[in-house]
C-alpha cells in the first residue's frame, strides 16, 4: 500500500506550512499530493507551486470541479500540469454538490452521472491528441452550423496517459466510476464497511468493463493524529464530522449523511442532520459517535496506527491518502513521519 497526502484548501493561513509538508512528503518518499478545491482556492494554481518546489513526488487534483470547467480545459490543464511536473499530474474529477455547481457555477445539478460520463470522455479524446468531437446530452462538439471545426490538443503530454481519478460516494456513482476511471477518490472510509460501502459497486463497475480490480487505485483520504488519548484526539475532529455529516449539502441530498447511514449510523445521522441544519453547530458535534470518527481516522500511537493501516491494506485500499493534523507546522511534520513509519511497522512499504 501506498501513501498519500492531501492538503486541503490553499488560503487557510497555512499556505507556508502546506508546502513544507508537502516537500517532507516529498522527501519521506509518500507518492502523491492532493490539493482540494470548493469555491475559494483552485486547484491547478496550488498543484503548478508544489511541483515545481518538489522533486518525485505526484500532484493529483482532489478534486477539479466538473462545473467549473468546460472537459476541453480541463484536458489543457491536465496536459499542461503533466509536462510541467514532468509526468507527476494525476487527474481527479468530481461533481461537486448542488450548493455550489448551482449557487456558484451557475450550473444545474442535473443528471451528475451522465454528465461525469460525458465529460470524461470529452478529457480522454482530448488528451489523447485525436481530432475533437462529440455528440451528446450536455456537448457537442465542434457546435453545429458555425465556424467550428474539430481541433486537437497542441500540447504533448509527458506520458500517453495520465491517470483519471472520480470523487465517489454513492452506489451508482462508484460503480460508473470503477467502469471508467482509473481510480476512486474516497472519503470517511471505515476499513470494516469498505466491502458493503465502496469496493463491490467499483469491482461491479470494473467487471462492467471488462476490467479487474487490478491496477484500479482504490484512493481514500484519511486524517491522522498522534498521540496517546485516543478520546481526546478523536474529540478534535467532532467539528469537521458534523460538518459533512450534517451541513455539507441540503437535508435531501447530503451524500456524506448517506454514506454514515450505509455504514450503520442512521439514527445519529439524522440526529447531527438536524442538529446542524438548526444551527446547533455543537450539539451536532457532540451526536457524533466516537466509533464513527476512529472508524474513519488514524488516531494513536505508531502501532495503533500501523494496525489501522493494516486493516484499510487488507480491505483493498492501494494508496492510504493523509490528512495529517496539527496547530503548528511542527505537529503535522511529526504526524507525516509517523504515518511512514507506521507504514514499515504494518509490513506494507516498498
């Protein structure tokens, strides 16, 4: 198993910090950076500054918004990342929510499969350098009785193929995603519900294709923190569990709720929705259950870690993405080698 970092949103106050880990990631030897974007920071701009301040280590969008973007630019971009890095872009791709395609793309969130489906294969013709084309639901390409004619991409990408990834939650998104991708982006993975919740809708989807799971990137991302009281580390991430849990999209479509409900908890599901969307910011951080926050975290010592570890390795996840936490640059450098050494004390380092 591999590892990952992911550095959230640029702009927080810890633009410094998020390269200095991203260059200790580098070193230590983690195989890709993940960089997020909402309706704040974008993620192109932050990956363009970390490959170019770091030596082997990948860039990987987590995720480009598919609202944002017509799939003609995001293959530019895409190819213009994988020449500059030289060979070190990943590509992932996601949909975003209704709150924001709609409040700030402009963008209905309608029929967000077909749409996907679309416009990876716009991406893949475009950056596989063919003459551009397409006919369907949401594009056409070149537009028809205009000036328009079909042009391919001028730029070379380092590689002939650069490696797609989709943001993925619900049944029906996941296996589209195992059909047509080259990996899945996860989020709040529990190592014990993975199977049920994820891996058989992305194999279904492989098998759909006429793939196996081989060399498919099973991707979740996964905050750590060390240290000793379990509790009280766990306790420090009620705050962002609420949030998705509770507040991140509409009472009808939070896809994260969803996902907390599949995995067991519907009553305290319900219980944060309504809490959070009240207004009752606290109350729903403290409905949170601990077993869902260790679940889908790496809290502890280096051994307990290196167990958890083992348990996501052994549920078929191929790169464990970190999140790791701390106040000071000093805290996340520590959790970063924490997370590598409890890597080779789990057995599953290169």
């Amino acid at each position: 198993m591999r590892l990952g970092i992911n550095l959230g949103y640029w702009g927080a106050g810890m633009d410094g910090d998020n390269l200095a880990v991203a260059q200790e990631a580098d070193r230590l030897g983690y195989d890709v950076c993940w960089a997020a974007e909402a309706y704040g920071s974008d993620a192109p701009t932050v990956l363009a500054w970390v490959a170019a301040q770091t030596e082997s280590i990948d860039v990987g969008s987590a995720i480009m918004q598919i609202p944002a973007r017509q799939p003609a630019m995001t293959a530019m971009t895409a190819a213009t990342l994988d020449t500059l890095s030289g060979g070190r872009f990943r590509l992932g791709l996601g949909v975003s929510g209704p709150q924001v395609s709609e409040g700030w793309y402009g963008v209905r969130f309608d029929k967000p499969l077909a749409r996907t489906r679309e416009y990876v294969e716009i991406v893949r013709r475009a950056m596989s350098r063919e003459r551009l084309t397409h006919e369907g639901a949401h594009w056409t390409l070149p537009l028809p009785g205009g000036p328009g004619k079909p042009l391919k991409l001028t730029v070379h990408p380092r590689r002939e193929h650069i490696p797609l990834y989709i943001a993925a939650i619900g049944p029906k998104n996941l296996e589209q995603t195992g059909e047509i991708a080259d990996g899945a982006l996860l989020i709040f993975p529990s190592a014990a519900h993975l199977e049920e919740t994820a891996l058989r809708h992305l194999r279904a989807g492989r098998e759909k294709a006429g793939l196996t799971m081989d060399g498919f990137d099973v991707c979740p991302t996964v905050p750590l923190s060390v240290g000793e009281d379990v509790n009280a580390l766990a306790n420090t991430f009620r705050p962002y569990t609420a949030l998705y849990v509770g507040g991140m999209g509409s009472r009808e479509q939070n896809f994260y709720n969803r996902l907390a409900r599949r995995m067991g908890y519907e009553k305290e599901a319900a219980e944060i929705q309504d809490r959070y969307l009240s207004g009752d910011k606290a109350g729903a951080a403290a409905a949170v259950p601990h077993r869902l926050i260790d679940d889908t975290t790496l809290l502890g010592s280096v051994e307990r870690i290196a167990d958890r570890m083992r348990a996501y390795a052994e549920a078929g996840v191929t790169t464990l993405t970190l999140a790791p936490a701390g106040f000071t640059l000093e805290e996340r450098i520590t959790a970063l080698r924490a997370g590598t050494e409890a890597l080779e004390r789990a057995g599953l380092a290169d």
